[in-house]
C-alpha cells in the first residue's frame, strides 16, 4: 500500500493506493460496498494498466482536493473525483469509461480517500478478499505503455519532444499524463 497525506481539510487526510491482482470472480462494486460502508473513508476501484505509477494518482488526489476545497466537485464522493481527475475527462461516466474497471480487468488499483491512517487498515483487508496485492501493478511500465497512450490520447509528436526532455519514453508518458490530469481543471 501507498499513502499520501495531503494536508488540509479532513476529507482529503490522505489517499491510500493498493494494487491488486483481482481474482477471476471478483466483482469490483462488491468490493467498494464493503469499504464504502465504512466511515470515514470512500474508495474507487480503477484499471491499473490506465495507471501512469502512483504519482498520476497523487496529481489527480491534489487536484480533486482543491476542486473539492472550492465547491467545484462533479462528484459526492471524494474518492470518485480522484477517479474523475485521474481519467483527465470531465465527467464521471468518461471518467468511469476511461480509468473505471471493465468486465475482464484483472489489475485493479484500489484507491481510498479519508481521515485517518486506521482506515487504511479496512482498505487492505478489504481488497486482499479480492485477490493478491500487489502493488507494482500501479507503477508505470512498458506493459502498459501502450494502453495508458491509447487512454490519454498521447501522440507520436508530443511524446518524442516529452521524451527527449525527461530521458526515457516512460518518464514521458508519465509526464505527459500528469499533465493531461492537471489541465482538466481548464477544460470544466
């Protein structure tokens, strides 16, 4: 598990990211039931491979709490306007399509947004009912180059430039998503 603790108002205290290797029967709604049952944290699951390493979660967390501070969420869960900011779309449905799990995604990245470090606890217990964490399913990889470039409708152009500039071609898809993720706020 990863954490990041964001300072300001309690809701966004901090965001918790696992990775999971989801079983073949597991079903993503059942697993937010049971966390979202709970107080004082709210989940969102999301496809791994549309994940660009655990910083394009932390970009879209920052985002979403300031959104959330200002009263320009699109969302009621604070947990669903990472997920929102995360896809770089604009509304929750996109989001949903473009990040969100699909029958079949079987690397999930299970993300909670709360209070306290003791929800943490329910997240990882929750999830592990699931399937097999695993957490370097959410950092960046060749692997998942291909479908994160697809997603973020990345092209050849920008990337080349974005790659001659950080060195590597994952560090800029990376880049280029965490810039995508802190645009959105202009395209509201």
């Amino acid at each position: 598990m990863q954490i990041f603790k964001m300072s300001g108002e309690e809701t966004f205290g901090l965001l918790a990211a696992i990775g999971l290797r989801a079983n073949t029967d597991a079903r993503a709604v059942d697993l937010l039931a049971a966390i979202n049952s709970s107080a004082g944290l709210r989940a969102q699951v999301l496809d791994a491979t549309r994940i660009a390493g655990f910083r394009h979660l932390q970009a879209a967390a920052l985002m979403a709490a300031n959104a959330w501070a200002r009263k320009a969420n699109v969302s009621r869960s604070p947990a669903t306007e990472v997920l929102v900011y995360a896809s770089a779309k604009r509304q929750i449905k996109e989001a949903i399509s473009a990040v969100g799990v699909h029958p079949g995604s079987l690397l999930w990245a299970v993300i909670g947004v709360g209070r306290s470090d003791a929800a943490t606890d329910l997240l990882e217990r929750s999830a592990s009912r699931f399937g097999t964490l695993d957490d370097s399913v959410l950092e960046m990889s060749e692997a998942k180059a291909h479908e994160i470039i697809e997603s973020f409708q990345i092209g050849g152009a920008e990337a080349s430039i974005a790659e001659r500039l950080t060195g590597s071609r994952l560090g800029a898809i990376q880049s280029l998503v965490l810039e995508k993720v802190a645009l959105s706020e202009f395209r509201r």
